[in-house]
C-alpha cells in the first residue's frame, strides 16, 4: 500500500486473493466521507474529499475500492444507528431466528456480532437465552448499546482482540458481521480473528451487499469510501478455502437493494453444504459477473439515468419549480456528487432521522431539516434519494401528494409521482 495523503492509503493488491492484475471499472466523482454531516460552526472547514474508484480483480473477481480512507475518520465519530433504517429491525427479527434454526445453539452458548452498532439484532439472540457480546468502534454508539443491556467493546475487531475475548469470554459458536464485512480491508486478519473465536462446530454468518444486485438495480448510492468490497460468492469461496474454511450455505435477501447471506464453517465441519452454494456461482458465471462488461453495463445505465435527471431538474428550475431532496444518508453523499445535484438545484435536503437536524451535507453543506417541513416550505418536487424505501416514503406523506407536490424517484429508472399514485399505496 502507497500512502496518498494523511487519511488515505491506495493498495496495489486484491482484498480477497493477494492478486495484482486489477483493471478500473468506473470512476466516481471524489467526495468526503459520506456520512460526515456538519454543524453550522464547521462550515468553514474544509472537508477533504478522497477517490471512489471501483476496481475489479482480473485473478478472482472480486470488484473493491482500492483506496482505503482511515477508519478511524470514518467510524470514530459514526451517526447511523441500525433503528433508524426502515424495516432493518424488523429484517433482524427475522435473521436471528433464522440462524437459530438453522445452527440449533445449546442454551447460553455464546453469540458475537462485529460491527454490532446499536445492538439490535443481538437483543433478540439475547431473547432467545443465548449470551451475547457486540463490538463496535462507533465509541458513543458502543457506550449506548451497553447502557441498554448489550455488552459492546468500543473496539476494531482483530486477532489479538479476538483471543482476549476468547480467554475472557469464551469460544462462540455464532458470530456475525452484517453490512460490515465489506467495510474491512484487512480481511485476512479478521477471518483469523473469526476462527480463532469459533467453536469447533460454529458458524460465521454475514450478510453484506451483492454486486450481482448492484450492477442489474443500478445501486450507485451503495458505493462509498465505508464499502471497499462489493462480494460475490465465488470469490469469497476462494478466499474461505485459503483460509481453512467453507462457505455452506448461500441466501439472497432484499435488505440494501439486495444483499447476500453467507454461512460460513471451519473446512471439513459438521454441517453439510447446502446446494444453494453451487447454484449461486453457476448464475454468476453464466451472467459473466467476473468480467468487466457487466460493470461497462453498469456504468452506461448510471449515466443514463444522470443524463435523464438532469434533463428534468434543469428543466423544472427554468420553470420556476422548487425542489428539495429527501434523505441525508451516506448513500446521499455519492448521489449528490455523482448525479451532479449541488445548492443550486435542490433548497434542502429533509430527514426522518433527528441527529441529522440542522447539520449540513458533507462538502456541498447543503442544509439538512426534518421532513415536517415538507409541509411548511410546500417545494413543488422532492427528490427520493434513499429509493430503496420510497413505499414507506409514500405512505408517510401521502399528504404532501394530494396537495398538489409531486416526488421524483430516480433509481433504477426517474420516475416523476404525483398524487395518481396513490391508489398503488394503500395505507396499512
């Protein structure tokens, strides 16, 4: 790895496969660290941005970012809360379960989720009677989840972590990762640290964002400096077998557009694998996902919904329209950047999310408020930036439609909704 400036080093090699033929698939624009929202006090410090630039493994596969932003300038000071996601609690309920089923834990056995944040989906392990144990670097959002009852260390997962919580702790026979495991450069390290900690008949088990999804659902906003992976199973199967382990069983799933749910289990364990493994690696060889021009495909695709948002946006403000945008997310921040979207073509950005009030988006500091003020401002046209949840969206303010606004979806296709839509959202 090259250091290229004080928060950001570039690596030369792949994540998962140590190889060095890694070919560019897109450039994205530039952008601070997508979730680094401001008060007013810190408008006029400057906030550096650093290179998204998304790069395929010529050897394995596997497409990454190869520019590695600090994380303790990304996590150490971290807003997002998993309860504030819509449906994502809701989601945990369901994978908890799940995998109880599944792996059939003795009582009080022990259960570690990396990158656990507020805790939510160990509380309903915890329900279940086994013990549970979180860590997390987010050190306010640690110290919260251990106020509520959630054991969490405010710490970077690693080897020596993992066999002082081991010694202290003892072996686990789950542990997870979920929407993490793609935010870790040193994969090597922390698949040692996850072995370490297993029991001999335990299980690691992630779910993390599938780039099959990405690329087909045009998912611009999951690439960020956070995600420096974007998996597919037969590169990860690569890497578990080097690493003494095996991937044995596969579940897609619809959190974050599309993501991928994978067991994983000591090489040569109890449980037998699942033919969902195999199957999923036939799909990807036959869509040719580790070749670059699926991701040539992607970049098109992009590239015409920016040319046709613009197109309208440009058009509406000739007109006199008002626009707003709806989210202040992460995902936000590439979006903005990407899309071309500044101060001068939307007023303000609004948000469900409280800790996001008042502060200013990273680098355009394009003013955040609460989605109340919908009402009082009364723009013409809302951008929905956070596509995924435009249902829950609708329904929330469908008041806004019936007088007369209209909102404008812009992935996978720009859709522009007024009140005609209703009748496809019922209330619930």
């Amino acid at each position: 790895m090259k250091k290229t400036s004080k928060s950001v080093f570039h690596r030369n090699t792949c994540r998962l496969c140590n190889g060095k033929k890694l070919e560019l698939m897109m450039k994205l624009v530039p952008t601070p660290i997508g979730d680094d929202y401001i008060p007013e006090t810190l408008l006029n410090k400057k906030q550096e941005a650093y290179p998204v630039e998304l790069f395929l493994c010529r050897t394995c596969g596997h497409a990454q970012l190869l520019d590695v932003v600090d994380p303790e300038a990304v996590y150490g000071n971290y807003l997002y809360t998993t309860s504030i996601s819509l449906g994502l609690v809701e989601h945990f309920h369901r994978y908890a379960d799940s995998v109880l089923q599944q792996i059939s834990p003795a009582k009080n056995s022990l259960v570690i989720d990396i990158g656990s944040n507020d805790g939510s989906l160990l509380r309903f392990y915890k329900n279940q009677g086994m013990r549970v144990l979180g860590v997390d670097p987010a050190r306010e959002i640690a110290r919260q989840a251990t106020k509520a009852g959630i054991e969490t260390l405010p710490e970077f997962f690693n080897l020596k972590l993992a066999k002082a919580i081991k010694k202290k702790y003892s072996s686990a026979t789950i542990v997870t990762s979920n929407n993490t495991f793609a935010n870790i450069d040193d994969l090597d390290t922390m698949t040692e640290g996850i072995k370490e900690l297993l029991t001999p008949d335990g299980v690691f088990v992630f779910e993390t964002g599938y780039v099959l999804d990405l690329l087909q659902k045009v998912i611009i906003d999951n690439i960020y400096h956070e995600h420096i992976s974007y998996f597919a199973v037969k590169p990860l199967e690569t890497f578990f077998n080097r690493h003494g382990m095996e991937i044995i069983n596969v579940e897609r799933v619809p959190t974050k557009g599309g993501s991928l749910r994978c067991t994983v289990q000591l090489k040569g364990g109890a449980r037998k694998a699942s033919p969902s493994v195999k199957r999923i690696m036939r799909l990807e060889t036959d869509l040719g996902l580790q070749q670059p021009e699926i991701f040539k495909a992607f970049e098109t695709n992009f590239n015409n919904v920016k040319h046709q948002l613009m197109s309208l946006l440009k058009s509406l403000k000739a007109k006199g329209r008002t626009i707003i945008g709806y989210g202040a997310s992460v995902g936000v921040t590439t979006e903005l950047y990407n899309l071309g979207i500044d101060n001068n073509m939307i007023d303000f950005l609004v948000d469900d999310n409280i800790t996001k009030h008042n502060l200013y988006s990273p680098g355009m500091h394009i003013p955040v408020l609460p989605s109340q003020k919908i009402y009082e401002k009364k723009p013409d046209y809302v951008i929905i930036f956070p596509w995924q949840y435009i249902e829950p969206i609708i329904k929330k303010h469908k008041e806004y439609l019936e007088q007369g606004g209209c909102f404008i979806n812009i992935l996978p296709q720009v859709v522009v909704m007024d009140k005609s839509v209703l009748g496809f959202y019922k209330n619930t």
